[in-house]
C-alpha cells in the first residue's frame, strides 16, 4: 500500500506540469517540464518534504527558463518570460499544495502503520493474557496468549463470570466500574478459573481506553499466571515456619500464633490453655536404636499429638524432642483434660518402628507443663516460662507426669529469682567438679566446674531452670561472681592441702561478658583468693554469636591477657564456630555431646568428630570430648588422638571431698 502512493504521486508530478505546459505554450516544452518534474517526484518519494520538493523544483525551473532563452535565439524570447513565469507560479502553486497534502497523507500512514506495528507487538506477541472489554463487561477481544492462560481459543470468547470464582464476582465488577471513570490498578493478585476448571493465581492490571471523543469505551486487561510464584512462595513460607521432620509448625510459628489466639482471648473475654511435652527417655532411644530410629519416633509422637487436637487447637515442635500445644477457650479443668488425652494417646499406642527389618514397640516417657492466660499472666514470654517451668517440675516425679502452673511454686520465675538469691547469700549453692582424663595416659588434668542447689524445701532444682531465669533477669551476674570466687578458693584451698593443682573450668555467659566491670570484678576475686590465672579456664558456649558482641571480643581479649585461658563449648552445634576461630584465640575447645552420644554407631558423626580433632590440631588448640559414657566411645575418641575426654564412664560431677581422692589418685582405669 506503501509502495501505491509513492507511484501516485509519481504519476501525478509527471502529469500536472506537462499538462500545464501543453495549456499555455503548446508542445515544445514537454520535454524539459518532465525533466525537472521527475527528480521532483522521485525526491518527494525519498525524502517526504515539502522543503526538499521546492528546492529541486526550483532548480529546475531556473534551467527550464535557460533553455528557453537559448532555444529562442534572439531577445524576441523575452517577452515570453512573462508566460513563463504565469505558467510557473500556476504550476507551483499546485506543486506545493498537492505536495503538502500527498505528505501529510504519506506521514499518516506512517503513523498508522507504526501504531499497528506496536499494537502487534504489545497486543497479539505478548507473552502475558490481555483482553479487551466493553461496558457491559463482555470480552471483545483477546490475544493469542489468553488461550494459553486460560484454557479458550481467542475465538470462543466467553463471558468474563466464567472466567471468576463466584466469591471474586462482586469485587471484579466494582473494580471494572472504577476503571470506567478512570481509575487504574495495576499487579492487582486475585484467583481466575481455567477452561479446564482449575483455579489459578494471577496478576491483573486494568486501565481505561478512551475513544477519539475523549470517552472511555472499553477496559484494557492484562493478566499474568502467577501460580507457580505463588507455589513458590507458598514452599518457602512452609519451609520457614514448619519443621521440616514432622511437618509441625515450628517455634516462630508457634509464637506468632500464640500472640494471636492471646488477641483473640482478649476481645472475647476468653482464656486459652499452653501446654510444653518433653520426652523424657529421647536419648536413651536415640543411643539404643540410633538416630533414624528416633526421628521416626518423633514424627509418630508429633502425629499422636496432632490427632488430640481440638476444631482450633495448634502443635507445634520447639526443639529436640520438645513440643507444644495451643488449647484456645481452656481452664485449668479443660487443660487438664487436653493432656490427659494426649498421656492416653501417647500410652495406648506406643511408637511401632521398623528396626533391622523387624518391627518393634518403642516406648516413650514424656512429661507435661501447662499455664493459663490470662489467668496466670497476660505476657506471651512469662506464659510460655511457666509452663516450662512446671515442665521441669513434673520431670523430678514419676514418667508421664502432667503439671499446671502454681504462681506459689518454687518454679514461678519470679519465686525462683527470689529462692536463688536467697541461695547465694545463705549457702545454698554448692559447686560439683567433673574430671577431664587425658586420652592417652588416662591421668586427671582438668576439672569443670559445675552449679547445684539443693533448695530445702523442693530438693534438686535443675540447673537449666535457675540459670536461664538468673540470665533473663540479671542474676547470673550475682551468681556469677559467687561461682568465680567458690571455685578460686578451692582450687586455693587443695593447693594449701598439698595436691597437685589442675585448670579448673568455668562456665561464663554472654550477659557476663557484656557487663562492664566483669574484668574488674574477676581481677580482684583472682587477687583476693591467691590463685594462679594460667590454672583458670572461662568456657564460652558456642551459641553466643560474637561476630555481633565486639564488646565480648574485646573483654575475652582482656581475658586472656590477665593469663586465664580460653574454652570453646558446644563446638559443632551452632553455626558461628569457624568465624570466632577468627575473631578469638582459643586455647581449648569442647565437641559438642550430640555428635559423641552416637559416634560408635553413626559414620558422619564418626567423620565430623575427626575432622574437628584434625582442625584443632592445625591451630594448635587442644580438644576435650564430652559426654563419654561408653568404653567404645572412648577408643573411637583415641584413635583419632582426641586431646582430653570428660563423661560419666569416667565420673559424674563430684563434691569437694570427692575430688580430692579423684587428686590423690590421678590414674583413671
């Protein structure tokens, strides 16, 4: 078509001046007027302009007028100058003005053809579905890709209900009359149904298209499939708020719903019931049956809990082998109630496991502890210690023992903040010491140093219970400080006796290490009982992140410096351990106790513990095992030259006086 209006206007140029020539002169200026109307045309033709058609026209008639003169012969030509400048201003005129709107026709086209091109481009190639509507909401048109999208050939159009959920119809129409007055959404997410009756998600933008009156007719609709995005996100959301072993909502979850059935407990009025399980035997099972066999354990205890719960009951896994229970609208009596189902659950049927091809009933103990919001607190943390608490509580009784919080129990955190600073200032704590043998003499050279409190009244109350709290609350610098200094003076008081003194180790906690008079504080407890720094031994736990505490850095530096060495504990069971290689110098370091308990049965753990051996040795830093409890451990640990071991196949943590027999002796057996 392009091509047709250049030749037009060809003919057209050739034709008007000749024409014109033959009118005024006769024929014998054909010749030159088809000489200068050709380059004309073909000028037009090449470059659509006006301006350039003048130029070359004009050229041209200043030659035509010359060859006239010449053709004449004589001065008697002259008088037709006047005809030719009539027939040239005449011819012109036209020229120019057919020229002007043969262009502007030809640069319409153009225009046109462009926005084809770019209506192909964005209309029938693009790679998400686009459909056009009308008022009334019926689909007009589509491109190729909406087939793809939604399952119809771009021919059989259909009605846009078909296209939508029923709930989603009402909101779609509202949304199509806002874009017919004007407004514009663009990456709206929302759901659509395919030919084939599957539901998807997509991303839909709407804008209006205008008429060449300025009124709006139709709605623009692109719509992109964005459902494997959505299964994508959907995967990762699980992955980070479910465990991955038993498929259970793991602690983040568990707490972000907790904070909100507490909301909910709030507008209602209501009260909702906490419940912490705890196996009591996991690590008898994992030790006897192996760690696949244990997994398997906790899938079917998480299983056996989940079929307890209620309509809008929630479990979840915390950690390990410790889980929790979500029961909204509970009391005491309906709490009590709910772990009693679930001790009934987990009693009547025990865990049937496939071991060495013969399938076996393994038995599980547990214990329970429960609190009630709001009736015991009305905040999240003190609700979820107080269930823990009476967790540790009904450990100390019978197996399968279920406890609900008591505000007048010693494991109230507010009741044990108080029973342990009373213990501190009136001789309630005692230290234990746990000897460290080294491998291959098997001789006594360190010992640990470990806090017990015998309350009067409630007995043995576990360390991990009263030393949590005295983190959480500040105390830990306090029974710190009495730590330290129990510890200096009987490492003193044996060296006075006559014995031959061993490093004595010492656990030290992040909130110590922050405290700004810590390094004063050791100083003069190191000063005031006389004992030998190069005999002391701070252990840090490898759970404290020390890329994030350069004050810590900075006080272990301080440490080392006053001549006390550096321990590394846990080694393995977070994920920081080579960084802090980095940003402390240690002189020891501790395997974790979780890759020793299955170290003669398990070959990763077996490579794991070599390769930490085998790291140590290269910076120079010794390496204890702890949690040694059988002779095979112990010859796995010697074989790969493991430094110093510690564990109850050597001995438990011993009293004072016990120890010192454990000195006079040196040689373990």
């Amino acid at each position: 078509m392009h091509r047709f209006f250049k030749i037009l206007i060809l003919i057209l140029l050739l034709l008007l001046p000749l024409s014109l020539d033959i009118l005024i002169f006769g024929e014998r200026t054909q010749l030159f007027w088809g000489l200068y109307a050709l380059p004309v045309a073909f000028t037009i033709m090449l470059y659509p302009s006006w301006k350039y058609a003048i130029g070359i026209g004009v050229i041209f008639s200043t030659l035509k007028y010359a060859l006239e003169i010449a053709q004449a012969g004589s001065h008697s030509a002259i008088p037709n100058l006047a005809n030719l400048v009539v027939s040239s201003i005449i011819g012109w005129g036209l020229l120019i003005i057919f020229t002007y709107y043969l262009i502007n026709f030809q640069r319409s086209q153009d225009r046109l053809r462009r926005k084809k091109d770019e209506y192909e481009s964005i209309f029938l190639y693009n790679q998400d579905s686009i459909h056009i509507l009308d008022q009334e909401g019926k689909i007009v048109d589509a491109n190729p890709a909406f087939e793809h999208v939604f399952g119809w050939n771009q021919h059989e159009l259909v009605d846009m209900s078909k296209l939508i959920p029923e709930h989603l119809q009402e909101e779609s129409a509202q949304m199509a009359q806002e874009v017919l007055q004007g407004k514009t959404f663009t990456d709206y997410e929302s759901k659509r149904i395919r030919k084939d009756g599957v539901t998807i998600d997509v991303s839909i933008s709407f804008s209006p298209i205008f008429s060449e009156e300025g009124m709006i007719k139709r709605i623009f609709v692109l719509t992109r499939d964005i459902s494997e995005r959505k299964r994508m996100e959907r995967s990762l959301n699980h992955l980070a708020n479910h465990d991955q072993l038993t498929g259970l909502p793991n602690r983040r979850h568990f707490n972000r719903k907790l904070q909100e059935e507490m909301e909910v407990a709030d507008y209602h009025g209501s009260s909702l019931g906490v419940i912490v399980l705890d196996l009591d035997n996991f690590k008898e099972i994992n030790d006897t049956y192996g760690h696949g066999v244990g997994d398997e354990v906790l899938i079917q205890v998480a299983n056996k809990i989940s079929t307890c719960l209620t309509d809008d009951g929630f479990a979840a896994r915390l950690s390990g082998d410790e889980f929790a229970v979500i029961f909204p609208e509970s009391n005491i009596e309906l709490i009590t109630k709910h772990a009693e189902m679930i001790s009934n659950k987990l009693e009547n049927e025990p865990c049937n496991i496939m071991v060495d091809s013969i399938r076996i009933d393994v038995e599980v103990t547990w214990s329970m502890g429960a609190s009630i919001y709001p009736d015991h607190t009305k905040d999240m943390s003190e609700l979820l210690r107080y269930a823990d608490g009476s967790l540790y509580k009904a450990k100390t009784q019978e197996k399968n023992a279920f406890i609900v919080y008591d505000p007048n129990d010693i494991y109230n955190p507010r009741n044990l903040v108080k029973s342990l600073e009373y213990a501190i200032n009136h001789d309630e704590l005692t230290l234990n010491y746990q000897p460290q043998i080294d491998s291959s003499s098997h001789q006594l050279v360190g010992l640990e140093a470990l806090v017990r409190w015998i309350h009067p009244r409630h007995g043995f109350i576990m360390p991990d219970q009263f030393i949590t709290v005295a983190e959480e609350t500040g105390l830990i610098h306090h029974l710190g400080e009495w730590v330290l200094r129990e510890a200096c003076h009987q490492w003193k008081q044996w060296e006075i006796e006559g014995y031959k003194p061993v490093p004595i180790a010492i656990n030290i906690s992040l909130e110590q290490l922050k405290s700004s008079d810590f390094i004063d504080q050791t100083r003069k407890v190191i000063e005031e009982t006389e004992m030998d720094p190069h005999y002391l031994i701070f252990e840090i736990t490898e759970s404290i992140e020390l890329k994030d505490a350069t004050e810590a850095v900075q006080q272990l530096d301080a440490i080392q410096a006053m001549g006390i060495q550096l321990a590394l504990d846990d080694f393995g069971k977070g994920y920081s351990s080579l960084l802090e290689f980095k940003l402390v110098t240690f002189n020891k370091v501790k395997i974790d106790r979780g890759f020793i308990s299955d170290i003669t049965n398990n070959h990763k753990s077996q490579m794991i513990v070599k390769t930490i051996i085998e790291l140590a040795k290269n910076l120079d830093i010794d390496i204890i095992a702890e949690g040694i409890e059988e002779i095979e451990q112990c010859k796995i640990l010697e074989s790969f030259n493991c430094h110093m071991m510690q564990g109850y196949y050597f001995d438990k943590p011993l009293s004072p006086t016990d120890i010192e027999d454990r000195l006079e002796k040196r040689i373990y057996q």
